[in-house]
C-alpha cells in the first residue's frame, strides 16, 4: 500500500485531494495536514511513500522549504510540489530543494495521479515556468528578483539596502535596471503588477 502524506492549508481541497487518494485501492491517506512546518514531525512519524505538499501553507510556510528539509532525512520519500500560483521563482526552488515532481493545481485529477505514479516509478515532472511579464528579455536576475521581491513586501529602498547589505545607491542603479526591463516607470507600480498576477509572493518563508 502506497502511503500518502497531503499538506494544503485550503480544507475543501484538502478533504477532496484525501478522498480522491484513499479511493485509490492501492493509496491510502496517512494525514492530511494545513501547514507545511508541521510536514516534517508527521513525515517522520508516518514514513510516507509520497507528499504531496502545497507552496503556501498556514502561517506563510513555504513547502518548498519544507520539502528540503524532508529530503534531507527522508530521501526516499517521493514529494510533489502542488501550487496554484504563477511564480515565476517556484519551479527552479523546487528543484533545487530536491523536490521529485512539480504540478500546477489546474490539472485534471487523472493527470495528477498518472504524475504520482510516474513519481512513484521514478520519473520527474516539471512544467514549464509560466509566461509572465518578465518572460524573455524581460527576465530578472537573482539580485532583482530579491529587490522586486522586498518591494513587494512594502520595503523602502534604504530597507531593501539593508536587507541585501547593498548601498542605496546601488539599489537605485539596480531598480533603474529593473524598470527598464520591464517597460515600467515606477517599482511600486511594477510590484503591484507582480503581486495582482502572481509572479511573485510576497512574505512566504524563503
């Protein structure tokens, strides 16, 4: 029997992701919980086969990192990523923490288990990042990827400085960049796009 862990803080999913699992006849659910810093003690109590973990969980817990740290003492367990938000950072996150598969919660409930089985066997799944504005010549380096990020969480440009132990001036250079990349004229406008559309979420834990 294939022993699955499910971590997603929305309770209608939750409850429809458990039972979806637990009709499979060979899946059964060993906990469904809603916030990814708990995945680790129930991970290692239940010795899931498999997690299939949401990105943002209860209390802006990140299941990205959650999912590190699970691969760092249980690396036989099998972990999906599951989001339904358009980051565009999540998908290289994943991988780097080791994650096995990755899936968009637009996905057909037969597409999600034919991507555990496959999981499961062996094989990874990573879709494509999404288009977004700052797709193609748009793209942002890691550097202003993090400024973009602090400006979406409401930073002052002396506080982003501080953050990334950067000169204001350096800063301003760089949000200049930024902004040219990107066609707009103001970082706050930029940031409020950034949010609206999901490409990046602001507070989660990195």
């Amino acid at each position: 029997m294939i022993r699955v862990l499910i971590v997603e803080d929305q309770a209608i999913l939750r409850e429809s992701l458990a039972r979806s699992v637990g009709d499979q006849p060979d899946m059964t659910v060993v906990a469904a919980i809603a916030d990814a810093s708990e995945a680790l003690g129930v991970a290692l109590k239940e010795r899931p086969d498999m997690i299939l973990m949401d990105v943002c969980t209860e209390h802006d817990s990140n299941g990205i990192v959650a999912a590190a740290r699970i691969k760092e003492q249980l690396p036989e367990c099998r972990i999906i990523i599951m989001t339904g938000m358009p980051e565009i950072t999540f998908v290289d996150q994943a991988r780097e923490a080791g994650v096995d598969s990755f899936v968009y919660k637009n996905v057909g409930i037969d597409e999600l288990f034919a991507v555990m089985r496959s999981t499961l066997a062996g094989y990874c799944t990573f879709p494509k990042p999404p288009e977004s504005i700052f797709s193609g010549t748009a793209a942002l380096d890691d550097v202003e990827l993090s400024i973009l990020r602090l400006a979406c969480e409401g930073k002052s440009r002396r506080e982003i400085a501080a953050e990334l132990f950067m000169s204001e001036g350096t800063i301003k250079r760089r949000i200049s960049e930024i902004l040219s990349k990107t066609g707009y004229d103001n970082i706050m406008r930029l940031a409020v796009h950034a949010v609206t559309e999901g490409s990046i979420v602001p507070n989660i834990e990195r």
